[in-house]
C-alpha cells in the first residue's frame, strides 16, 4: 500500500500509517512546531527583521505571519492584539495554526502586501533610525494600512508552504476592509429649487371721496361763504321794478265768479 502524508505536500510514502501518524504528531509537537520555525528562519528572506535592517530576528508575530526583532516586537505589543501579537521563535509556546500562518506568509510576502504602494517620497526608516520613526512606519504599515494594493489582489503563497486556507482569511478580510475605507464618490449636488414666481400685487382701491359735511363747524371762526345768489325772475314787460306785480292781481280779482252774500235766518218769535 502507498500512503501520503499530507504535511510533506502530499509525497507519495511506503511507510505504515501507524508511522505516518506518529511522524505527524511529532512534527506539531511543541519540539516539532519550533524545528519548522527554525526551518522558517533559515529562508533569506526571514533573516531580516521585517520592518527594520535588523539580522537574525528571534521574535515572530503569529497574526501577521512575519519575523521581527526583539526592538519592533515591544512596538507590535503595542499595537494591540487585535492587530498584532508577538511570540519567541525559542521561548513561548506555539500552535499549529500559527505555525502554518507563517509558513503560508512569511516576510517576503507580507512584504510585497503591506508595502505594496508605498509612496516614492515616503521614507522608510534606515539601519539605526530612531524608536519613534520606527514605530510611524510599523503602524502605518499594520494600523493603519497605507500601502495594500489599491485592486485588493494578495500576493501568492509561497512554494511548498503548508498554510491552509485560514492563512489568507485574515489577509483577505483586510484587502475588504480597505475597500469599504476607500472614499466614495460625492454626491452630486442636488439641483437648485426653482424660483417662486414673484406675487402679483392686489389692486390698490381708489380712495373714497372725501365728503364735506353739511352740518356747521362750531370751531370754525372763519365767515361763512355766502350762498349762491337764487336766479332772479323773469320780468313781464310793463312791470316796474321794485314793486308788486298789481296788475296780475286785479286781473285774477276781475276773473273770480262774484260771491253772493249768504243770507242770515232768524229765527220765528
């Protein structure tokens, strides 16, 4: 029978699974976890502090699968743990699923991902820069993330590593984040209210006229105007002026029937 293990990167074996299986257990044992780790230093690209010039880093963060030194590993501490943590390649304990984090990463590809775009003008601290511009560039780097890929891509996993797919899950739910961080868009300003047409203004009522009383002012001490003078009569001819109009009234006189005189009763004695 041919049997595979699938720690070695599935390498066809004649050995008995009872064996495979001890051969397993002792590779994720606390022994066997730090000889990969050990492995992992050897690699060129992990014999470099991850964010310094720094040679022979002893120090590891589990959650972003790079080796550090032991001066950036106290600015990791700070970062808090829900970004970074930081363990000893020699001192703590260690866990298979963080063992294979950093088997799946490592610096060269964290590298390629958390400064991915940094900007030309940006300086990156040199060998023996001091604590405090160390710790700008680590936070921009991990806090802040300043310098994923824009398109979100993750670089690939080395060749031969034994990362599973929790390796990439945090990675890949940063490059979300960022997209969610990106801006949006302004909106477009919303147009303008149209004007309300200007109101039509109420015919102004002409005043009433004044109307002068007829009654006399009591504290007016002015002389009163005079009425106006009545049209004068027409004058017969023949009638003098000055004097009553005696002809016409002789005239109707002599017209008038004569009254008879009423005769008195008396009375019979």
């Amino acid at each position: 029978l041919v049997y595979t293990d699938p720690s070695e990167g599935a390498v066809p074996s004649r050995l008995p699974r009872v064996l495979l299986m001890a051969r397993r257990e002792a590779r994720n044992s606390q022994a066997g976890l730090k000889k990969r780790l050990e492995a992992l230093l050897k690699l060129p690209e992990n014999q470099i502090c991850a964010d310094c010039p720094t040679k022979q880093p002893r120090w590891a963060s589990p959650k972003l699968g790079v080796f550090m030194c032991i001066e950036c590993s106290g600015i990791h501490r700070n970062l808090g743990t829900h970004i970074s943590f930081v363990r000893s390649v020699n001192l703590d304990e260690w866990q298979v699923p963080q063992v294979e984090l950093l088997e799946a990463w490592g610096n060269a590809r964290a590298k390629a991902y958390y400064e991915a775009e940094v900007p030309i003008d940006y300086r990156i601290p040199p060998e023996g820069a001091g604590a405090r511009e160390v710790q700008r560039w680590i936070r921009d780097k991990y806090e802040f993330k300043r310098f994923l890929p824009s398109d979100g891509s993750v670089p690939e996993k080395p060749a031969g590593s034994s990362g599973g797919d929790g390796a990439t899950t945090a990675v890949a739910g940063a490059a979300k984040l960022k997209k969610k961080v990106k801006k949006k868009p302004a909106p477009a300003p919303a147009p303008a209210p149209a004007a309300a047409p200007a109101p039509v203004p109420a015919p102004v009522a002409a005043p009433a006229p004044v109307q002068q009383s007829s009654a006399p002012d009591l504290l007016d001490f002015s002389e009163p105007a005079a009425p106006p003078a009545a049209p004068a009569a027409a004058q017969q001819p023949g009638a003098h002026p000055g004097f009553g109009d005696f002809s016409n009234g002789f005239a109707q006189a002599a017209a008038a029937p004569p009254q008879q005189p009423q005769q008195q009763t008396t009375p019979d004695m």
